[in-house]
C-alpha cells in the first residue's frame, strides 16, 4: 500500500496500516515536511521510530529502481521492502517510482484538495484496477470526482481480463478528516450530547451516562467503559490504582463496573431525511429573523406608541360616537398631520387632536430609527457579529479553519450557543460563521483580553482546535486562570505531549474536566478501512482511544455466519448492534450468508474480521 501526503494524517495512517493491519506500507512525504512527530500504533511501536526516522535525502526524481526491488536495491528501501520516499510533489514519476502500478490501494491525504485530485488522475492511469482512497475537504467536489474515478475504474475492468471481478475489487473512497472529527469533538464539548453515526437506513446514538446499579439501564448494550480516575471520564493515561477504559465489555464487566462512566448504545432507528437530519435548522437560510431587526428598546418604544394610537381612537369614538373604524382613521389623519382641523367641534375633540399631533411628533424619530436599525442590520448581515451582552453557557472555539468549520456547523445543528475566536482575518470559516450569524472576535488568543472578549468567564466549554497544540495548550491554561471550574477540550496531535498535558491539568484543576482529542486519531481508522476494502461508518472518540462502526457482509466470516447476533460477540474486539437496515434486530437472531449487519469493532477487532 502507499500513502502520500504532508502532514501528520499521512503518518498516522502508515503506522496505522503497519501496526494494526499488518501491511507493507510505502510513505511519500515532502523532503523534511514532517510537521509531528510521527505516532506509535500497535506492533509497530518498536519499527515505526525506524521507519519514519530513516527518511532519504535524495530526491526520488533521481533515483533508479522502485518499491518492488529486492531488499537492497535502492538507497531508499528498508531491507523488508518497506520505505519512506521523498518528494516535493505526487508526479507521474515520482508515484511511479513509490510502485503505484503494482499497489492494492493508494491514499493521497495532502491538505491541497487540488494536489489530491491531480495525484488521483494520474495514480487511476497508471493502475486502474488501484484502490483510492482521496482526503477531499470539499464535499460536492468530492461526490463528482468519486463518480468520475469509479467510472474510469470500471470502463478499465471491462476492457480487461479481469471482468466484473476486478471492478468489484476497485473503489474510490472520498473522506474528509474534518467530517470524520467534528461529530467528535462536538459531543465532547457538550455535556450530555448523544453521539450519533448515521448507517445507510440507520441511526445509532450513543450517550455517556454513568452506570446504574441494575446495568446498562433503557441501554440497547454497553460499548466502553471510561477510565474509574475521573468520573467524568476525562482523558489521559491511568495512574497508579486506577481503571483503565474498556472497549466492547461484556455482561460480566458491565456488571462489575457500577457507577462509573460508560457509553451506552442508547437507540437504534431509522435514519431521517437530510432536512429533519438537522434540528432547528432555519427554513430560509440567510433570513435574518425578524427579532434581530430591531433592538428590544425599540421594540418597546413601537409598542407603546402603538397602544397610544390605538388608545386615542378608543377616546374619540367614546367622545364623539363615531364608528370605530373612522375614528380610527381620523385618529391617523391627526397623528400625520393631514390638515383636517377640529374647528367647531366640541373640545373633547380638539385635545384629541392635538394629542394625536403630539404622538405623531413623537412617532417620526421612532419610525427613523426603525428605518435606520433596519439597514444597518442588512448591512451588517455579511460582517462579523460581537458577543451580545449576557451570553452565557456558550461555547468559545478556538480557531476556524477546517476543523473548527465543521465543529461550528455542527454544534449550530445542535442549536448550542458558540463564540468564535480567530487571529486570520482571512480564514475559511469566517463566511460560515457570517451566514449562520455567530459572534467572532478577532484576535490573537495568546493575547489578553481576547479570551475575556468572547467572554470566557461566563462560557460552558472552551474548545480548543487550531493546528498548534502550543497554541491549544496555552489558551487553555490561560482560561483556567480566568475559570478553574471551566470544561476545556483540546486538540492535540502526540499522544506523549496529550498524557502530559491531562495529568498536569487533573493534578492542578481536579475539580474541572479536561478532554484531549487528536483529529489524524479520530480519523485514521476510517482511512485505514477504506484502503482495505472496508466500509467505515463512523467513529466515537473513548478517551484516546475509537471505537469504529463498520458495515459487514456475514459471507465468508466464521465468526459470524451461523451464529446469533448474542453469540456474534466478542469482548474487547466486537459486537454486532443491528442487521443493516432494520431497526428491530433480536439478540437469538441467526446471521446467514446474505445478510450485512453493522458491528462496533476495536480497530484490531475489524481487522480480525477481515
């Protein structure tokens, strides 16, 4: 397999595929553009730190040979066929050269959505039988490049020997780390937040609660138990005396784990349309509502002038016995000093008169106003909102770019409260930030005062995810000292730096959670899976670790085929939750070959179901 890309996702997923999946991985990465220390998964902990930090010096334009030579052959070849190759761009030659004609699978994760789509192009005329696997940001970019690839991909396998066979063994496979993080780090910041993963035709939601004494409760199953240091289940390494979080427990453990924090499959349903998909989505998108064209002051001012109105209409047609409707009208004439005077007529009359004039005096500064707030707030629609006044329980995010883009897309769905805060004038998430109308404040977060502007002290979580863990860590601290008490998440990248980060923060601040997430963590797996041929639905982030759902065919796995779902299980590995679009499956179901179900697997758990 070969992985190229220009950050630490590509890393992660070449340690993912070796470690976990035992692969032969080949890793193209710019010459010294590794921007993380690359991390350590699984069996690769003692090799990975040889493989990633044995990177060549010479370009590989001007090497001879490929990855397929003998064990020796290249300078840039490790002796078990494995390597890290330099170049400063996915060429023809230079995936030639990495050995793209003769790969399973190849996964472009370059930041470039551009870069991406060109190295995709090429790699698909060079091998167009290869497994693709694309890092798009762009979702409707993404749908038309999958379709134009497969289309490629299977007009290739028609042509050729391989038939229909070697098309059903050739995917293209758009993800976005950003999509597959976001859900995430969202139902972290939130308190009480329902994981959702959403199947084709099902929805599984998942809730973190704590453990009664009778079991998982109204709980469909128990898929992790969290760490018993924290009870609130916050991230880090377990200390001395402390149990350490489980994955796919079984009865038994359920049973011996009371009171402490676990996260239970709570509902198993049909899968919604993509318009209720979404809650208190607005149904005109860009429509202001109309409580935010003017302020509360004058929207009382217009109420009181209208209950004037309306009383001196009520007083002329008591006074003079008119019909109602014109002495209302009259009353208008009077207010807009329409020249019809009360000469002759009886004084009651005229003071009612004169009153109206005085109203309709008072009425014109009011009506500009009103004019005045209105356009100012339809200028204002495409600029940058400030925090009103008295906001609370919100969420500040630190950062906009795409990670933060899609965290703030989702916690608008959720209908939670968020204040952003960016040093990038020019940063992509601010046009999202103005069209769902969020309070941003401009600028740098290590400085003071910025925190204090997006009004930290009065805020429910603070959740910090730009591309510097420095950044990350300093701006948590520096909340810490403005709120001990405050909920803060991370984005951090090392899972050594996150471990001392949480127990640092737990020591200082025992009495506030601390969540650590790792984005190329969340989205690796899924990564991973598609390479392999395997459909990855979604992930939950338990602690540091994921626990993946997955889409399954029964066929051809003896540890499925032939048993119930009860007996389909196995603890720490996987479980299967549901047949693969029916709500209602029970546990003395028997699983036949035929039948797709959605598990919830460990990583090496879907890797034994391989």
């Amino acid at each position: 397999m070969v992985v190229c890309g220009d950050d630490g996702l590509a890393h992660r997923l070449a340690a993912e595929l070796r470690g976990v999946y035992g692969e032969q991985v080949t890793l193209v990465v710019p010459p010294n553009g590794r921007t993380a220390r690359p991390p350590v998964v699984g069996r690769a902990r003692a090799a990975s730190a040889a493989l990633f930090d044995r990177v060549v010096s010479a370009a590989v334009g001007g090497r001879t040979g490929g990855a397929g030579q003998p064990p020796g052959a290249a300078p840039g070849q490790r002796p078990d066929g494995e390597g890290v190759w330099e170049a400063a761009e996915p060429t023809e030659a230079v995936l030639a050269e990495a050995g793209v004609a003769r790969a399973a699978a190849l996964a472009l994760v370059y930041d470039d959505d551009e870069t991406n789509i060109r190295a995709a192009l090429t790699a698909r005329r060079l091998n167009p039988r290869l497994r693709l696997v694309l890092r798009l940001y762009n979702r409707r970019l993404g749908q038309h490049i999958e379709e134009l690839l497969d289309q490629a991909a299977a007009l290739a396998a028609g042509d050729g020997a391989g038939g229909a066979g070697a098309a059903a063994e050739t995917s293209t496979t758009v993800l976005s780390d950003a999509d597959t993080a976001a859900p995430a780090l969202a139902a972290t910041a939130v308190t009480g937040t329902s994981r959702v993963v959403q199947t084709e035709g099902l929805l599984l939601r998942a809730v973190e609660r704590p453990l009664p004494a009778d079991g998982p409760g109204t709980g469909l199953c128990t898929l992790a138990l969290l760490s018993g240091g924290d009870p609130a289940g916050a991230d880090g390494p377990d200390g001395p005396g402390e149990q350490q979080p489980r994955l796919l427990p079984d009865d038994a453990q359920v049973r011996q784990a009371v009171g402490r924090q676990a996260v239970v499959l709570e509902q198993v349903s049909a899968a919604a349309g993509p318009e209720s998909a979404v809650p208190g989505r607005r149904g005109l998108a860009g429509v202001p509502p109309l409580a935010s064209l003017f302020s509360r002051r004058l929207r009382w001012s217009l109420a009181v002038l209208a209950g004037c109105v309306i009383g001196l209409a009520v007083a002329l047609w008591l006074v003079t016995g008119i019909h109602p409707l014109r002495a209302f009208y009259i009353t208008l004439l009077d207010l807009f000093a329409i020249d019809d005077p009360a000469l002759g007529s009886p004084l009651g009359r005229q003071l009612l008169q004169l009153l109206s004039a005085l109203v309709g005096l008072l009425l014109l500064p009011v009506l500009l106003a009103a004019a005045l707030e209105t356009f100012g707030t339809f200028r204002t629609a495409s600029a940058l909102r400030k925090p009103p006044r008295g906001l609370n329980g919100h969420v500040v995010l630190l950062g906009l770019g795409k990670i933060g883009t899609r965290v703030l897309t989702r916690l608008r769905e959720l209908n939670i409260p968020v204040v952003c805060v960016e040093s990038d004038p020019e940063a992509r998430g601010l046009a999202a930030a103005r069209r769902l109308r969020v309070p941003v404040v401009l600028g740098d977060v290590t400085q003071e005062g910025v925190l204090e502007a997006a009004q930290i002290h009065r805020a429910q979580t603070l959740l910090a995810v730009t591309s510097a863990d420095t950044t990350n860590l300093e701006a948590v601290l520096y909340a810490r000292t403005l709120r001990p008490d405050l909920r803060v998440v991370l984005r951090l990248y090392d899972d050594d730096f996150a471990t001392a980060v949480y127990r640092t923060l737990r020591a200082a601040y025992p009495h506030a959670l601390t969540r650590s997430r790792s984005v190329t963590h969340l989205a690796a797996p899924a990564f991973a899976g598609a390479m392999l041929g395997r459909q990855v639905l979604g992930a939950v982030a338990v602690e540091r670790r994921v626990l993946l759902f997955a889409a399954v065919d029964v066929d051809g796995h003896p540890q499925l085929e032939g048993r119930t779902v009860a007996e389909a299980f196995r603890s720490g590995a996987w479980r299967v939750l549901a047949l693969e679009g029916r709500t209602g499956t029970p546990s003395d179901h028997v699983l036949e070959k035929g039948d797709r179900v959605v598990v919830a697997a460990t990583r090496r758990g879907l890797a034994e179901l391989r």
